[in-house]
C-alpha cells in the first residue's frame, strides 16, 4: 500500500514538473545571449522553497554553458536564486581560461612514450606560469563577477576548487583561492573527499573563516567521518551527496544527515538505485522528498544543490532538466 501511495505521489509531481519545466525551457530558449543589461530589470529569481535553499552545482550545464556569463543565463531561465560556481566559469571571467594545474605532459599518443627533461622542464614551466596569472589576477575581478550574479538576483553560495590543497600548489596559492572565495560572496569552496587535504588546508579555513565541503562520491561509509577527516579544522565540513551515499551504501542519507547536519556545508541532490543507476526525478530510490521535508522541519539553512547526472531524453537539454528538478522541490515543498 505504501508503495502504491508513493508512486501514485511521485506521478503527481511528474505531471506538475512537466508543466512547471516546460516554461523554464521556453524561456531560456528566448532568453537573450547575454543577459548583462537585462538581468537587472527582469523579475529576480527566488529558489527558496518554505524556507529550503535550492540551487545548482554548475556541472549540471557542462556541454551547455561554461562562460559565467552563460551560466547565469542558465540560472535565471531555471528560476534558481543559488549556486555552487565551479571554478571554470570563474577563470574565464578573471582571465585565466587554460593552462597546466598538475599532472603529466600531454598530447602524446603513446603512453609508455618517455618523457623527457626538456618536456619535464616546459610542464613546470607552464605550470609557475599559470600560478603567476592566478596570483596577479586583482581581488576586483571577483567581486564584479559577484555583483553581476548579485544584480541578477543569484547568489554564489559556494565555489568549487577541485584542485585546492593538491602537492603541486603552493600555499600562496591556496591563500589565493580562499581570498577569491570571499571576494565572490562564497562562504565555502568544495572539493573531493581526502584525509591528507584535510589536515593541510584546515589552518588555512580557520584563518579565512570560509569552510571546505568534502564532497563524496560512493566511497563514503555511515562511519567515514568518525575519524580524524573533520579534527583538523573548524572550517572542515561536508559536502553530502545523498545520491551517490544510498548507492554506495544502500542506506537512507537521512541517518547521516541528522548525524552530521552542524557540518554540512551542502547537499548534492540526485536521484539513483541503490544498484547505483542516475534517473530522472521521482523514478530512483533517493529519498528526495524526505530529505528535503527534513530540512525544512529541522530549518537547517545549508543549501540543497541539484546536480544532473542522469542521461538528458532526446530532445531536451541540461537547462530544461534542471528546471524540472527545481520544479520538482517546489512542488515536494508545497
């Protein structure tokens, strides 16, 4: 009977997205190209349901938009008011599009091909390089990049530095993306799970008082944070993907939640199998609806991000998707 109950409820909701995304396609559609000059005077959008933040990781539009201009074109056409901004849109508004952020030489075709000294010595070469413009770009190009979001109506709530704390980044550096994180209004920058990141960028948090959100893909267990990952820092916090969690698990995310909701930073929201398929909304087993009326009773303020990993259905795009999922919180919150 249960069952029967909550298919017959998640159809209902399945209706209202359709209608609700519908519009959302057709306006990004129109929406003009650049949306400097236009965002001010439109309606600003507003993507906190009964008290719940809802947003979007950037990686939701990849293959779509990857300018910051684009980006917050996609934002507004999905009517969402929050944001977790990955780092490429950010470098390419600052001016710093390309160039080598660690790893080994590429182009050749040949794996076992050695590498030799004058390719090792260029690679780190371009590596300072690129180090240089980062630390040259001024604080100021940040905060324009936040006052366009802001004018529009959208708030960076997060910026994603995948590569902050890696061994080949120096800690002026690491001082650098803090401080650019602040300059965008973030109050956090996220990146992927790992002990040894923790232990060298808490002091660094601390100092900033902007926290880092580990984020988890299926490796996370009910007792991962249970050891020292959290103790090295203050500012130390998770970035839960609840979708990812019930896959490696086959566990509710809700457990966890209320374990660990004064250090969550964020969610990412998705909708998976405990097999560990991604689905549209509303045809997983994720307990979006529960997780979502459990913020909004325990009015915890950290915000809920969609990130859209299913596969896209012939003739949609990663915009109009979105906007489904947004419209599918709006309606779970009704």
């Amino acid at each position: 009977m249960k069952y029967l109950e909550r298919t017959k409820e998640r159809q209902m909701i399945s209706r209202r997205e359709l209608l609700g995304s519908a519009a959302a396609a057709a306006a990004f559609t129109m929406a003009p190209h650049h949306v400097l000059g236009t965002a001010g005077a439109a309606a600003k959008p507003n993507s906190v349901f009964d008290g719940v933040r809802i947003g979007t990781i950037t990686y939701s539009f990849r293959g779509v938009e990857s300018t910051a201009e684009g980006t917050l074109k996609a934002l507004l056409a999905c009517g969402l008011s929050e944001v977790e901004l990955m780092s490429g849109p950010v470098d390419h508004y600052v001016g710093l599009s390309g160039g080598a952020r660690g790893g080994g030489p590429r182009g050749g075709k040949d794996k076992g091909a050695r590498v030799t000294e004058e390719q090792r010595a260029a690679l780190r070469q371009q590596q300072e390089d690129q180090r240089q413009r980062r630390l040259s770009v001024p604080m100021e190009k940040y905060q324009a990049l936040r006052k366009m979001y802001n004018d529009a109506g959208v708030n960076i709530h997060i910026v994603k530095y995948d590569s902050i704390g890696a061994e080949s980044m120096t800690d002026e550096e690491i001082d650098n993306c803090f401080r650019a994180a602040r300059a965008l209004g973030a109050t956090a920058i996220t990146r992927e799970l790992s002990d040894p990141i923790a232990k060298r960028l808490g002091p660094f948090a601390d100092k900033h008082k902007i926290w880092i959100g580990f984020h988890n893909h299926t490796q996370l267990t009910p007792t991962t944070y249970d050891g020292d990952i959290l103790s090295h820092g203050q500012y130390l916090g998770i970035n839960f993907d609840a979708g990812h969690y019930l896959a490696g698990t086959g566990q509710s995310p809700l457990a966890f939640m209320e374990k660990y909701h004064k250090r969550i930073v964020s969610l990412h929201l998705k909708d998976r199998t405990k097999a560990g398929g991604n689905l549209p909304w509303g045809e997983g087993e994720t307990p979006l609806k529960e997780i979502l009326h459990l913020m909004r009773q325990k009015k915890w303020t950290f915000p809920a991000d969609i990130e859209l990993e299913y596969r896209i259905p012939e003739g949609s795009n990663a915009v109009a998707e979105v906007a489904k999922c947004v419209q599918y919180c709006k309606n779970a919150l009704a």
